[in-house]
C-alpha cells in the first residue's frame, strides 16, 4: 500500500523503489541513499512522529556548520518532543551505552531523520553490515572513523504516535538493538573492520 501511493508521486525529479524483500530498516535505507542523487542525501522515518519539515532544518544545520552530518536529536535545547516516559528512559539508557562504546559526542544518535554529505555516505556504505535496528550508530561511528568528524545535532519536532510503525519497543527489539550495537563495537574496535 505505502509502495502504490509512493508511486503516484513519481516524477522525473523524484524515483521511487520498491525493496521486495524484507531485510530491515538499515538495509532499505542504505539502498535508497545508493539510489539518491545530489550533493546531499537525508532519510526520514515513516509513521509520520517526525515533522518532515525538519529536513529543511537540518540542511540549513549542515551548510551553517559546514557539516560533514546532522543528526535530528530529541535532546537538542530546541526539540519540541512528546514522547512517553519509558521511550525516555530507553532513549537515555541507549545514549549513555553509546557514549561509553564510542565515545560519540552527540547526545542522541537514534532519531531517524539525518543528512549526510554524499562524499561520507560514499566511503562509508560499502562497509557497512547492519541490516537492521544499530544502523545508525553504526553509520555515524564508521564516518566518525573515516576522519568525517563534523557531525553536529540539528532539532526535531517530535510527537510519539501509539501504534504507528515506529512504535516496536518491545523486549525482542531492545535485545536485537543492544546485540547489533555490540556487534557494531566489536568490528569497529577488537576487528578494525572498518579501517
């Protein structure tokens, strides 16, 4: 269904995909920055908790910074976020794991609504792994080791909607989340994968 409305927005300036195999968010949206043209690529979450107009906002970020990545945050002082007390607290418990695996500088990796110069994504892409639900970390760490290290934080409007596809905090989700992200540390800093 969402691949048929899609559809009816294509144009010549804007191509739509269809991924007929289910193999994770991280996946889908690596192949779609593979598809995307341009100087600079965002992606944003579906189920419509993100304001779209935050894209704006980020790329505004990205040229006033000269940045290399923006990250939408929840954290950011100018967010504007509704979201439920226990998304809260995974989300802090998720920061502080991260800062202490990484040592990563921004205070929120995991909102999906980021830009990317196209010269990061094009070194970056070919080596990541991560089909599914540590994508992000893994994408901001390997750019962070790449010596792409200009990414700063942008604000968001958030506003938690129950029930809409981005709402899977369950117990399987935060176990898959904490395995992919340890996973991600192995191969960055035992494996030196991504060197």
């Amino acid at each position: 269904q969402t691949y048929q409305r899609a559809k009816t927005l294509a144009s010549s300036q804007l191509k739509v995909y269809l991924n007929k195999i289910r193999q994770g968010k991280g996946f889908t949206v690596r192949y779609g920055m593979t598809k995307a043209k341009g100087d600079y690529i965002a992606f944003i979450d579906a189920g419509m908790e993100i304001d779209p107009n935050g894209i704006s906002m980020l790329l505004e970020h990205l040229e006033w910074y000269n940045a290399d990545i923006i990250v939408g945050s929840k954290r950011h002082l100018a967010s504007v976020v509704q979201y439920p007390w226990d998304r809260k607290i995974l989300s802090w418990g998720y920061y502080w794991l991260v800062r202490l695996l990484f040592n990563v500088k921004i205070k929120d990796t995991q909102p999906g609504i980021k830009i990317f110069k196209r010269r990061v994504l094009q070194k970056i892409l070919p080596k990541l792994l991560v089909k599914n639900y540590a994508f992000d970390i893994e994408m901001l760490s390997v750019a962070h080791r790449k010596g792409f290290t200009r990414i700063y934080e942008a604000p968001i409007k958030l506003k938690h909607r129950f029930g809409s596809v981005t709402d899977a905090a369950t117990l399987n989700t935060i176990w898959h989340m904490l395995y992919d992200t340890l996973a991600v540390f192995y191969r960055l800093k035992i494996l030196k994968y991504y060197d």
